[in-house]
C-alpha cells in the first residue's frame, strides 16, 4: 500500500468508526440481523448495557443511517427497531470479526473437569 493509500485508508476506518460508535453499536447490529426488536427486547438480550446506553447507542445509529426506528400508533405507542440496507451490510463485518475470532481462539475452549 502507498503512504497515500494508507492514509486514505486510515481515513476512512476512523470515519467508519466514528459511524458505528462504541462497542455497544455492534452487539446492537448483531442482535437486530435476525429482525427488528422493541428496545425492551434489545435490552434482554444486552444485559449489561444501561438503560440511558442503549437509548444513546439506537439514536446514533439511527442518525447514521444504520438503524431504522418504527413508531406504531397504539397504546402505549410500540416502536421497533430494524436494520436499514446500510446496516444490514455492516453484519459483512461482524462476521469476518467472528471468523477472525474463531481462528485466534479468542474464546479458549474449555476443558472439561473429566479429562483433566
């Protein structure tokens, strides 16, 4: 790669970063790849993310154009969260960080007590 490349490079992955945000942003992606979800339904299955972060982490999402927010007209007022074609194409990612994972045992299998 050419210094200039590179630093084209290194522009655009700080720019997507800036993008997708934190780390929450990408358990977020994950979980609506399968469909869109309630935020109570978000926040089951990312327990360890506040009230108040996931709030902030849907609505970046939603301002960069990865996260489509549905507002229902009944009582109380339900709203679904979605993934938009753009962030659907960022689950691309998620996988490869996924493979990249399994390839480095970032998760050391266990052994059980048995074969020790």
């Amino acid at each position: 790669m050419t210094a200039a490349s590179n630093e084209t490079c290194s522009l655009i992955v700080e720019k997507v970063i800036n993008i997708i945000g934190g780390k929450w942003a990408f358990l977020v992606i994950a979980h609506l790849k399968d469909g869109p979800l309630r935020f109570n339904q978000l926040k089951r299955k990312i327990s360890a993310i506040s009230t108040q972060s996931l709030t902030v982490v849907l609505k970046h999402l939603e301002q960069n154009g990865l996260v489509l927010r549905e507002a229902f007209p009944t009582v109380p007022v339900t709203v679904e969260y979605s993934l938009t074609e753009k962030g659907a194409d960022f689950v691309r990612i998620l996988e490869e960080m996924y493979n990249w994972g399994v390839k480095w045992e970032i998760i050391k299998p266990t052994v059980p007590d048995t074969e020790l």
